[in-house]
C-alpha cells in the first residue's frame, strides 16, 4: 500500500507540473493552491503510515488538476 501510495502522489505532481504550464486565472490558480496543499498532505500521512489518507489525499488533489486541465481544453 506504501508504493501505491508514492505513485499516487508522484502521479499528482506529474500533472501539477502540466497545470502549472497553463495561462490560469486567479480562481484557477487558488485551485491549485489547494491541490498543492493536498499533495503536501498526502506526503505527511505518508510519513505518518496513514496509506488510506495518504492516498484519499493524492487523489483528491489530482481530481482538482485533472479539472482544471480538463476546463482548459474546452
């Protein structure tokens, strides 16, 4: 569970880096900000051995990328 949890969040600042290369507006951007703050929760739950959080958090915050992305390409 320790290595889907690392994939996870590796997957999620991935797709971070592609949405930061995007032109995004202020509400876009505190978006982010939120998906970067999940990520950064996902790593201490990691570090705390809560698999379960670690993961829901990682995910959460690529959901949040993956919109943006997806509203960008509209």
């Amino acid at each position: 569970m320790r290595d889907r949890c690392i994939r996870s969040i590796e997957k999620a600042e991935e797709l971070l880096k592609r949405v930061r290369a995007l032109n995004l507006s202020e509400k876009e951007k505190s978006i982010v900000e939120k998906a970067e703050q999940y990520i950064n929760d996902a790593r201490y739950f990691l570090s705390r051995g809560d698999f379960f959080s670690s993961f829901g958090a990682s995910d959460y915050a690529y959901g949040l990328l993956e919109a943006l992305l997806f509203l960008k390409s509209l």
